[in-house]
C-alpha cells in the first residue's frame, strides 16, 4: 500500500498525517499517536515502518482534511541542499556542459513554504524563475558513505519542490551569486507531500510546470545527469546529511532564463508536478518593502486538489 505523508493546518501550527488508499478511496489518519511532527525524529525512529504497522494494526484516528491547508510535508529540516545543472537539456539551455561532478549550494530552511501558499516576487525583481525538481527527504544521518548502494538506503522519501531563482541576482556581478538568486522568502515551495522512497521508481518520472495553464517544462528524470542515491553519497563525502534534511535535484529544461518565455509576473498562477508526487500550484504576487515577504498573505487547497 502506497502511504503520503502530509502536515494539515495553519501555518507554525500543522498536524502530520498519512494518506492511505482502500476499496473506498483515499483516507486521512492522524499520526498524532506516533509523533508531533513529520520531522527528522520521526523518520530517524522509522517512522514510516512504524506508522505502516499502526494502520495494519488499526491504531490510527481517521480525520477529515476538509479546508485545511497543506503545510510543507517535512518540518523545518536543518538543511536545504540544492544540485544544479543536473538534467543533460537544462545544461544545454543554459549554454554550458553536464558537470562533471554534482555541483551543489545551500538554501536556508526559512525558504521552505506550504505547496500551495501564495508566493512573493521580491520587490525589486525582474527575472524571477520557476524549476520543478524532485526532492530527496533524508531518513537517517548519512556522512562518508562507502557505496551508492548504501546511500539508497539513507533516503526516506520524495516530493515535488520548486527552487525559485532570482536570475539577476544569480548570474550578475564579477563572481555570480547563486545565494543571493536562490535564497530569496519562500523560494522552496516544498509538497504536497512525501512518497516513501520504497514506493517511488526515480528512474522514470515525468516532471511539468505549467504557468497560466500553458506548459513550460515537459521532461523526465531519466535526463538527469547524476541519479538520487549518487547525490546523497557525493554529499555525504563532504557534509554530514541528517534525517529530515532536503535535496532538490536540480530542473529540467524549460525555465525562463532559456528566453523561451517571460518571467514570472504578478498575478501568474504556476502548477508544478511530478508523476506519484502530486501537484503544487502558487499564485504569484509582489512583495512590499519594510516587512517579510508573504507575511499575511498565504492561501491553502485541499488535498483534493493536490493530484494522484
């Protein structure tokens, strides 16, 4: 049986909770009874396992998700690990080659938001930038891991993630700077929830953005340059992974900065999906000065709306 795990409710206050499908269709189940929070902790303790038993067992409340919005499915994690140029066509677009090894940079935590919460533009930008990637969710600390193979066991799950990029910010200036064009308030849209790595094949998933309803990326990971178990065992020869931490993968073909098409404006909705994943979708607005940007203005879906 195929789980998603998923965190309901107010924005600092959400509930995790499992999915699960029977004869008569999706059912929510809180895990309440099992943890606090869909957090490293959880995950460290298998969780998965354990919330896995607890269904079978029939230990679980089952709730009603109606009208409550969907948080990122894992709680702050202690680190955000972004790879870049990792699809062979993307590479191409941005007029370089396939790196060679995993290039990797850092996003703070505070990036992450809900999947469908409303999504500031910086004041100042103009050339703000959507990338569909799969994110790698970590289960167990990871650090100088000897094989691939190894390393495939330190993944707890996937979801579908949105590393939004500043492109004047990132690519301008005598050195470039990815932190400054990666780092921006709410530039993780992270959900809307998380697959149990044993339930989802990596190797073949379509992944799409759609602004406005038109499709801009269109592409598959089977054009990824370097697959999720080598990723984690590059990272983990340079940093300790710990459970709980995030990965994107990096994005395929199709942004704006190819000049295809137009950056993102205020008032665009953007959909983005991963087959297995579900769907995440933000409506884009301009963030004022003086405050936080997207402080008081988010907006939640149901799970209803968040695909297969």
């Amino acid at each position: 049986m195929t789980l998603k795990f998923a965190r309901l409710g107010a924005a600092g206050n959400e509930q995790p909770v499992v999915i699960a499908q029977d004869a008569q269709g999706e059912k929510y189940f809180s895990l309440a009874s099992l943890t606090k929070d869909l957090d490293g902790g959880f995950l460290a303790s298998d969780g998965i396992a354990r919330t896995r038993e607890a269904l079978d067992a029939g230990q679980l409340e089952e709730i009603s998700a109606e009208g409550l919005r969907i948080g990122a499915p894992v709680a702050r994690p202690a680190n955000v690990i972004a790879i870049g140029l990792n699809y062979a066509a993307h590479a191409a677009e941005s007029g370089v080659t396939p790196p060679e090894v995993p290039v990797a940079f850092l996003k703070p935590a505070n990036t992450i938001s809900g999947p469908f919460d409303a999504a500031p533009i910086p004041p100042t930008s103009e050339k703000y930038d959507w990338e569909v990637e799969l994110a790698i969710v970590i289960g167990k600390e990871a650090s100088y891991l000897s094989s691939v193979e190894e390393a495939a066991e330190y993944i707890a799950g996937y979801a579908v993630a949105n590393d939004l990029s500043e492109r004047d910010f990132q690519m301008n200036g005598p050195a470039g700077q990815w932190t400054k064009g990666k780092t921006l308030p709410g530039s993780t849209p992270l959900g809307p929830w998380l697959v149990p790595a044993s339930d989802v094949d990596t190797a073949n998933l379509g992944l799409r953005t759609r602004v406005n309803g038109e499709i801009r990326q269109d592409s598959n990971t089977s054009d990824m340059v370097f697959d999720a178990p080598t990723i984690v065992h590059h990272l983990s020869q340079y940093m300790v992974l710990e459970a709980g931490d995030v990965i994107i993968t990096g994005t395929p073909e199709g942004v704006a900065l190819s000049g295809r098409f137009p950056f993102i404006q205020p008032g665009d909705v953007i959909e983005l999906e991963i087959d297995g994943l579900g769907v995440q979708r933000q409506e884009y607005y301009r963030a004022g000065t003086g405050k936080r940007a997207g402080a008081g203005k988010r907006a939640g879906a149901s799970l209803a709306n968040a695909g297969a």
